[in-house]
C-alpha cells in the first residue's frame, strides 16, 4: 500500500530506488517494515556519523523543541543554539574563521559562498575541479565535474573552468581575475579520490599570491569522517571558506559556510540581507548540530577512525576488488564495472547490510558507515561483502 503510493506519487529520483520500507533505525542499523535488520554502511551518504537516533541528539532536539521552534529568520533574534553552535564551530577551525553564515544544506551552501567569493574579490570567475560534486542546485552543479548531469539544464551560470583536481599544472590557470577556486577535501562522488598535502599547500600559495578565494568543500569530509574533525587540517593549510552539512546535523538538516568576519561583514551591508534563508540555522538543527559535535569530541570518534579504515582495508581481500581508496572510513571498494557493483549491493542488502556507490564513479562499491561502528561489525560487514563478491 505505502509501497504502491511511493511509487506513485513520490518523486521518483532514479528508476531503481532500493525502496526498503524503513520502520525504524537505531544506532548502525536500519529496520523494514518486514521485521529485517539492516547494518548501514553509508549512513544516508556520510550524514549519520554518530549514529542514527544518537540518544544525545534526541535529547537535544526535544529539549529545543520544548523551548522554541523557528522565531525569526536566523541573525535577527539572538537564539541560543545558533549562538553556541556557531561558537563551537569557530572554535573548531583555525583563524581567521570566526563566523558561521547556516543555511538548510550542502548545495545551498555551496551556493553562499560562490557569492562569497564574487562579493569579496568583485571578479566572477570561478574554478572548479573535473569529478568535482557539490550539489544540485544551479551554481553547484555548474561547479561539478560531471557532463552527463550537466548537459540537460545548460546553460549554467558562466565563468566557470574546470582545473583537475591534484594537478599542479593546471594551478597555473588560477589568475588574478579567478574569484575562488572551489576544492573538495576529498573527493567524494568522484570515488573516494585523495590529493598529496603538497597540492594543498601549492593551492593555497597559488590563491593568495592572486587574491582568490580557497574554498574547501567539506561537506563529506567534516565531522570526523576522514579521522579528524576537519579533513583539511590534515594539509596544514587555512582556507578561506569551508563549506560544511550533511553530518554536521546528526540527522537533521542543516548546512553552513564559514569565513572571516571581515568576508561574511559584506553579506550585511549592500544590500543588506546578502544571504538569506528562512529556516537557515534552525534552531532544532542547531541543537541537533551542537549535540552531535560534543558526541564525536566527547566520543574521541575521529580519534578511533583510522583503526576502523585499516580493520576493513585488513578484512576486504578478494579477487574482484581491483583496488580499495580511502579517507578515513570514506571508502570506495573498486570493482570495475556497475554491473558488478549492482550484484553486490544487491546481495548484500539480501545479506542484511546496505551499501551503495558513487555519483561520479559507479564501478566502486560505497563504505562511509557510522563512526560508531564497532570491531566487530567491520568484520561481519567484510564478511558479507566478500560473500556477496562470491556469488
Ligand atoms: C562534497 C559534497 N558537496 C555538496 C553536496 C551537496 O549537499 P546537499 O545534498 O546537502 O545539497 C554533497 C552531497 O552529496 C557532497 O558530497
């Protein structure tokens, strides 16, 4: 019944959804409505990273949901989850990145800081990476790597160039009429793809010596996933926005960029309100946000990720892995062909563990689980894989 209504009046994004009927979800694992236990090793695309329903988090939302719900478009009442939210993720990334502008996701983010850039540097064009994705909406996915996603809504905003992500020649193309250079930390939907520090630091170097801005996509990298809160801090570089949601919520929906106070200032005065959004910063997510930092700090999540990467690189040997990338507990199992990727996730939804793959590379197999994945369920999740690459 709820089945046939899906289908018939939800909006179909693929023609193949996994459609399991989800009655509930507890910690790392998904339950249908048929009574199955799923073991959830992508966390509705690297977003549950402390779990799904972390019992902090609950708390958080129904103690803010006692006191109030939206008010006031966010920076015009002083609201205390925002304030603190916004304090602690100040405090989280180095100087000069004082301030938090919140919206209500990824590609919105993405899409106030492409302003960002323009406003600040008063040039319009922009540089992306080739692979790159950063949402759905017009400007971001102008920024994206990919043709095949592009093609039908063109045209797209204008002035913008596509770099290859980890080249140091094409840095050569960022020049004093380059507004900002817009990176992914790693590479997420390309397929898990990881660049050299030396890169990072060539990068930065190259922005400053023109004025661009150096925007840092972290919005599958953030909140511990590649075994630091940030991924960047890994590069021992500064950007000059880092773009941040999907685990940033625990569950709820919620994204942000933040700059200096001295870049976000020019969203204040003309015009006024230069970025706006209605339920942006809402303060239930903002509780959930707040709650969900504190858990992975309190936790020492990001502190347990590497020895989590190494346990499923370590449990994940079959003949037709070709080769396994990884950042943490971002990885992509490559298996050269959808098809075969297609038969896994299959088998291994038969099997009671849901993966996936990637936007930008469908011939590798998705692992970006909770962080609060336990020993023992990596090696049970690798035993399934493996069983399921058997069939
Ligand atoms: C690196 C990256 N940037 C941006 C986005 C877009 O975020 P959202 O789906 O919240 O708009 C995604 C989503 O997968 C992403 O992985």
């Amino acid at each position: 019944m709820l089945r046939t209504s899906f289908f018939k009046h939800v909006a179909q994004t693929s023609p193949e959804p996994m459609a399991i009927e989800i009655s509930h979800a507890d910690g790392n694992y998904l339950f249908d409505t048929k009574g199955n236990k799923y073991l959830d090793l992508i966390a509705g695309i690297s977003v549950s990273n402390v779990g799904h329903r972390n019992p902090e988090v609950l708390t958080a939302i129904k103690n803010q949901a006692d006191q109030h719900l939206h008010t006031l478009v966010y920076g015009e009442h002083i609201q205390q989850p925002q304030v603190l939210l916004a304090e602690a993720l100040a405090n989280s990334l180095p100087a000069p990145l004082t301030q938090i502008c919140f919206v209500n996701s990824g590609s919105e983010a993405i899409e106030g800081a492409m302003k960002l850039v323009k406003r600040v540097t008063g040039r319009f064009e922009i540089l992306g990476c080739n692979n790159a994705y950063h949402g759905s909406s017009q400007g971001a996915l102008s920024l994206n790597g990919d043709e095949y996603y592009k093609r039908n809504f063109r045209p797209l905003l204008p002035g913008i160039r596509q770099i290859r992500f980890g080249n140091f020649d094409d840095l050569k193309r960022i020049n004093v009429k380059t507004a900002g250079v817009f990176v992914e930390t790693v590479q997420g939907e390309a397929g898990v793809r990881t660049a050299e520090s030396s890169y990072f630091k060539a990068l930065r170097q190259k922005c400053t010596e023109t004025g661009t801005m150096l925007v840092l996509d972290e919005i599958q990298t953030g909140f511990g996933r590649t075994g630091t809160f940030w991924g960047f801090t890994q590069h021992g570089i500064v950007p000059d926005i880092i773009v941040m949601a999907k685990g940033m919520g625990g569950g709820m929906p919620i994204g942000a960029f933040a700059a200096s106070e001295q870049h976000l200032l020019q969203f204040t005065f003309d015009p006024v309100l230069g970025h706006i959004s209605t339920f942006g910063g809402h303060p239930v997510s903002c509780a959930a946000s707040l709650a969900t930092m504190r858990f992975i700090e309190n936790n020492h999540l990001a502190e347990q990720v590497k020895e989590k990467e190494t346990l499923f690189r370590n449990h994940l040997t079959h003949d037709s892995i070709l080769e396994i990338r990884s950042a943490g507990l971002l990885m992509a199992v490559e298996l050269g062909s959808f098809d075969k990727v297609l038969q896994t996730i299959r088998h291994c939804l038969e099997m009671g563990v849901i993966t996936d793959w990637f936007l930008h590379c469908n011939t590798a197999l998705r692992i970006a689980p909770p962080l609060t994945i336990r020993p023992e369920e990596i090696r049970s999740a690798c035993e399934v894989i493996t069983a399921a690459l058997n069939k």
